[in-house]
C-alpha cells in the first residue's frame, strides 16, 4: 500500500490544526468592537497571535538562520538556477489550476514555458521564456476557489506555514496531492526525492524573502498586523490577476511575432 509522502502528511496535519479553531464575536452591545472585529475579519485573533508568535521563533532561530546560510554558501546565479528548476516542476500544477479557472489563454503560455524551459534552457536551469515574453505566473488552489466564488473565509495563521484562510488552507492540501510529479516518485517509491525537492523549496522561500520579512518586522508597530494586511493584500492581487489576466496566449502571440 502506498503511504502519502511526509511532505503531503506534514501539510495536512498542519491545515487540521489550524482548522479546529473556533471563533468568538464580541458582543452585539459593543458597536465599535463588532465593527472591529468584521473589519479586521479574524475572530481567532487571540489563537492566530500565539501559533504567529510560535512561528516567528521558529523562524528566527531555525529558518533564518539555514536561509543566511543557503545564501552564505550558495552564489546568486546558483540560486537562480535552483529558483528556475523548482520553478519548472510547478508548471504541471499552475496549468491545472489555470485550466480550472477557465484562464486557458494562461495555460497555454504555461505549457509553452513548460517546453521552452525544459529543452532550451536544460532542464528548467535556465529561464528562456521570460525574455520572450512569457513570465511566470502562480496559480494554486485556494485561487482556484476564489475564482469560482468560494469566501476566504476568516484570517487563519497555520502552524509554520503562517497567515492563510480555511479556503486557501484547503487549497493548499489539496495541491499537495495534486502534483503528477509526487504522485509518480510515490508509485516508484522514490517519495525521499520529494522531500529533497520541498526541503530545497522551503529554504529558497526563506532565502528570497527573508530581507522583505525582516524589514517589515522593524518597521512594523504590530508586526502581526502588519503580516495579516500584507498576507490579504498579496492574495488579493492574485485572485484579481486570476478573474482579469494580463498573462496569456493572447499576450504571447505579439510578443512572439515582434522578436522575430
């Protein structure tokens, strides 16, 4: 019998946890509470502070550290390798959810990086499609159900994988299982390659934002707050870019016909 990766097993232990939480309103006497409360749409504030405060160790004394160290060891055009690969095996998921969005103008310029990337640019190493006219672009699940009109649901902070919603937790569980590639290393019972993969993602991810964190944290009064309006601004932009996309086949056509 397959077992599911401890990648997909992580995932989904941390999306329940962070599900279980239960919300308290304040009192319908206290206007200004309630207005509060709906503005800021996090009824577990009190809960969602301790697992980010929680994470925010974990961060500082964990992850920040092996992200200096990646960058320490690791040359930048190393890093862009790697950044470009990891890049490339994400491809088969962002055109699922492209295609599940109706975006299939999206998809096709997915598929058409897909095999850019993977032949002219070896492997995925190298980034050929972008200076083309085809830049990369994310698409995941959580997205995907935005895009049918599926509510976000209240501010939820997931032990380790940080501010999120139950829509966009969900989402994330279920991309954890929807990748062909996982799903082929898993029948070949070759998951510790998997693994290897996300580890090198997590650290890239921290590599590449650490700065950003690290700026908000000294320049936030609330750093919490802080992260929670950035978190909602960022997905929000996302989901925009997914209902009105400005990347596409349609974009591609003339970008293909002016370099040539």
């Amino acid at each position: 019998m397959k077992v599911p990766s401890l990648r997909k097993t992580c995932v989904a232990v941390l999306v329940m946890a962070g599900l279980a939480g239960c919300a308290t309103p304040p009192p319908a006497d206290d206007p200004e509470a309630v207005a509060e409360f709906e503005q800021n749409n996090d009824p577990m504030e009190p809960m969602n502070r301790v697992v980010f405060e929680g994470n925010d160790r974990v961060y500082r004394y964990a992850l920040h550290p092996i992200g200096s160290g990646y960058r320490e060891v690791v040359p930048p055009f190393g890093r862009q390798i790697i950044s470009n690969m990891l890049a490339n095996l994400k491809s088969p998921t962002i055109f699922v959810n492209d295609v599940l969005q109706g975006n299939f103008s999206r998809a096709g310029a997915v598929l058409v990086r897909l095999v850019l990337n993977s032949t002219f640019g070896v492997g995925g190493m190298q980034d050929v499609a972008s200076p083309m006219g085809i830049p990369l672009h994310n698409s995941d699940f959580g997205q995907t159900m935005a895009v049918w009109g599926v509510g976000e649901g209240p501010y939820l902070v997931l032990p380790i994988i940080g501010p999120s919603n139950p829509r966009d937790a969900v989402g994330l569980l279920a991309d954890s299982y929807a990748d062909p590639l996982d799903d082929y290393l898993r029948s070949i019972d070759k998951t510790w390659i998997s693994e290897i993969r996300f580890g090198i993602s997590s650290v890239a991810l921290v590599e590449a934002n650490m700065d950003n964190i690290d700026d908000i944290r000294r320049s936030s009064l609330d750093y919490y707050s802080a992260m929670r309006s950035l978190m909602r601004q960022r997905r929000q932009a996302a989901i925009n870019d997914a209902v009105n996309p400005s990347i596409g086949w349609a974009h591609l056509m003339p970008q293909m016909k002016i370099s040539h």
